[in-house]
C-alpha cells in the first residue's frame, strides 16, 4: 500500500517528488541515449543526476522515498527485462566456444580488482563495481550488482563514468587494432564481445571492424551477460554476511542467497528462448529495461554525494584503467593460446 502525505492541503505518494525527478531524468536521458547510443542513457541518466545532486540533497527529506525506490525495485525489473533480449539456446552454443575466454577475462578482471584496488585505496564497493562492469557487461552488470552490493549513489555514479571513458576508448581504438593484428571478422568478434563491456559500444566498435564481427560479438557479449548471476549471488551472500556475520543462519542465509530479479531475468530468458515472446516484444521490452534503468541511475545520481566522488580522486579511473587493459590483453591472449 503507497504511503500517503500532505502537501499544500492534498494526500499525494510520499514517492511522488522523488520517482518523478527520477522518470523526468530517466526519459530525457533515453531520449539522448537513443540519438547517441555509444554514449547511451545511462551515462546521460547518472551524469545529469550527478550534477542536480546538491539540489536535490537540499530536499532530501522529501525526495528519498522516490529516489530509493527508483535505486530498488525499479532497478531490479531492469535487469528482469533485460531476458528478453536473450535466446539461451544460440547463447549456450556460440558460449560453449567463447567460455574459455570470457572466464578466463572475467577471472582476471575480479582478482586484479581487488589486488590493484586495494593497492590504489579504492574502497571496496566502489572497486567491486568497477570489476564487475569491465569484467560482464557494463551498466548492466553495475545495475545488477547494485541492490546485492547496497552500494552508495556516488560509488554507482563513479563506477558508471569510469566504465563509460573506457567504452569510448575502446570504440576508437580496437576497430585498427584488429586490423593491426590481422585478426577475423570471427575473432575480432569474440574480442569485442568479451573486452568491450556496454552492448552499443560492442556493436559500435565490432561494426567499424566490418565483416560480420558484429553479430558474433553481440551474442557473444549476450553469452557474457550470464555471468551476472554467479557474481552477483556470491556478492549477495559476501554481504549477507558482511552485513550479520553472528545472527545470520544458514538456513536463512541461504534462503536469501538468490535475489528474486534473478530468478525472474532467467524465467523471461526462457520465454524468449521458447518463442513466446515475439520480435516486437523483444524490442519493446528492451527499450522499456533501458528506461527503467536510465529511471533508477538517474535515482542514483542525484542521491550522489558529490563531495565524496571529489575525494575519490583519480584512482578508481586509474583502476579502470588498468582492468581495461588487463581485459583487453588477456582476451587477445587466450586466443591466441587457444587457437594457435
């Protein structure tokens, strides 16, 4: 049942100030999303909820309802559509090929994370979601993380900016760095699928290449999108435990292990892969997971405590970095190793 409060002498949803900020922001930023889609709304949703931040911290009061509930369930239904787009059958096959590489990329990404991180001083959260998002899939998988992580805004923020700089990069140089390395269009596919996180940078990047690189990549990146539910059910179950290390059973622990999104991601995956679900369908539920994910980073951003991300400093874009590279070359080199 929606709370009800008084404002000017009405009962509106104690959820109304904040929700609404959230979807304005949300549609605006995937209305940008769609004309610059290797950008996307996500990058345009966190960005400009960062910046009306300190307007929004003068309401806060008044907005966090909303606000929350843009950063939580509205979060999660995001990562349930997003099954739409997943055929299981075509993915389990091409990701039966491609599983070495992108366990042995995603292996890397995670530990050097949590080593380099912690040699840099990036804080925990903030470096898990770095991880995650260079290691899966980018926003999606920092979408997906986020409820199990309980990360705060301005580390959601920072992880999504840092992501979004390595997208571009990766854009502008693996197309000729393909082409350097005399790499197929198949395994310049595999490369991007695995080593570009965002799917619009994926297909941006494996497009400039040419051949059909970019259908291969974008199932294959597809393929990589499964890996959000091992991460993000270890995450769950590290801060269940961070979070009552003493009072937590294991019947209970376990019993919350498996958020709920996840198993509804799958159930929808499996109607798509059962062709229940037709093309228009598909496309229609797609662009309605990119709403409602721009809707909760937007959320996100403007629960963002800016002056925190200021004392962050460089080191997570510095960790970024460095994962990007260390994905980069450990894609190249499992294949080659594979291959030659």
């Amino acid at each position: 049942m929606i709370v009800l409060a008084e404002a000017r002498g009405r009962r509106v949803p104690v959820h109304a100030a904040g929700l609404g900020a959230a979807v304005v922001l949300g549609a605006a930023a995937a209305a940008l999303g769609a004309r610059v889609p290797v950008l996307g709304a996500p990058v345009f949703a966190v960005v400009a909820g960062v910046l009306l931040s300190p307007l929004a911290r003068r309401r806060s009061e008044a907005l966090r309802p909303g606000l929350d509930l843009a950063k939580g369930p509205v979060l999660q239904m995001s990562v349930v559509l997003l099954g739409a787009q997943l055929s299981l059958g075509e993915v389990l096959h091409v990701g039966a090929g491609s599983l070495p590489v992108m366990l042995g990329t995603l292996a890397v990404c995670l530990l050097l994370a949590w080593l380099a991180g912690r040699r840099l001083g990036v804080s925990g959260d903030l470096r898990t979601l770095i991880g995650v998002g260079t290691g899966i899939c980018g926003a999606s998988a920092i979408a997906a993380t986020t409820p199990a992580l309980r990360a705060k805004g301005g580390d959601v923020a920072y992880a999504i900016s840092t992501i979004f700089v390595f997208n571009v990069a990766a854009v502008l140089v693996f197309p000729p760095l393909g082409h350097a390395l005399g790499l197929s269009p198949h395994a310049f596919g595999l490369f991007a699928g695995t080593a570009v996180n965002d799917t619009s940078s994926v297909v941006a990047a494996a497009g400039a290449f040419g051949g059909d690189a970019d259908r291969y990549a974008v199932v294959v990146k597809l393929a990589r999108t499964l890996m959000i539910i091992p991460v993000v059910l270890a995450v769950t179950a590290w801060t269940r435990r961070r979070e009552e290390p003493v009072r937590t059973s294991k019947a209970r622990l376990a019993a919350s292990l498996v958020p709920w999104f996840l198993i509804a991601f799958l159930g929808v995956a499996a109607l798509n892969t059962g062709g229940l679900i037709p093309a228009e369908g598909q496309e229609a539920l797609h662009r309605l997971a990119l709403l409602c994910i721009a809707i909760a980073l937007a959320g996100v951003g403007l629960s963002a405590d800016v002056a925190a991300m200021r004392r962050a400093g460089v080191r997570p874009l510095l960790l970024g970095l460095i994962l990007w590279v260390a994905v980069s070359v450990t894609s190249l080199g499992l294949q080659h190793l594979l291959t030659g």
